[in-house]
C-alpha cells in the first residue's frame, strides 16, 4: 500500500512540475495572438483557442476528473481490486479541487463582468 501511495504522490508531484513549467507560456499576454487589432492577426489569430474555447476545455476537464473520481469510488465501493482506498482518496481530492478552482474563476468572471457593466459612459 505504501508503494501505492508513494506511486500517486510522484504522479501527482510530476503533474505540478510539469504544470508549472507550461504556465508561463499559456499565461503569457503574447501567447493568445500578440496585441489586440495588431498586424498578428489579432484575438482571431491561427493556433490561438479563444476564451470561450478554452473556458469550455476547463469546464470539460472538470467534469473528466469528475467521472473518473466517480467510477474510481464506486469500483472500490463494489470491491474492484485495482480500486485501492488511496487511488480513490486522491482521486476524490483532486475533483474537490477542481471544482473549487472552477467555482471560483466563475466567481471572478461575475465580479468581473458586473464591474464592467457598472463602468459610466
């Protein structure tokens, strides 16, 4: 079991590596098309997802870890051997912080879009 546990945490610790080190590039105000209006094409830019795109990706990858923290608790919940209790306790966090994370970016989003709106003319 500890062999188990120890597997998940490098996983987990290689996931956060290796989302760290794509973060700069995707975050970065040149990566989504260069300047608004600009000779690179703009926010329409080749290659570029747009917002709603990639909104939509997130939420889609939110619902996946989701499903598959489900599937996970029900398959150790009808005694699956390959269903172990710390595969399903992580499983089960990571959807928790997932959908935190989503809920919170939506929280901002309103803030955001109700600031907009109450802007003066």
């Amino acid at each position: 079991m500890t062999d188990a546990i120890s597997s998940i945490l490098s996983q987990i610790r290689a996931h956060e590596t290796r989302g760290r080190a794509d973060a700069p590039a995707s975050n970065a105000i040149g990566a989504v098309g260069g300047a608004v209006g600009g000779a690179t094409g703009g926010p329409g830019a080749v290659g570029a997802p747009g917002f709603q795109q990639t909104l939509t990706n997130a939420i889609d990858k939110v619902n996946q870890v989701r499903n598959t923290s489900s599937d996970l608790q029900q398959a150790f919940e009808m005694g699956d051997p390959r269903a172990d209790l710390a595969r399903v306790m992580v499983a089960m966090q990571q959807s928790t912080v997932a959908f935190r994370a989503t809920v919170e970016v939506r929280n901002r989003l309103v803030e955001a879009y109700k600031d907009v709106m109450n802007m003066p003319v």
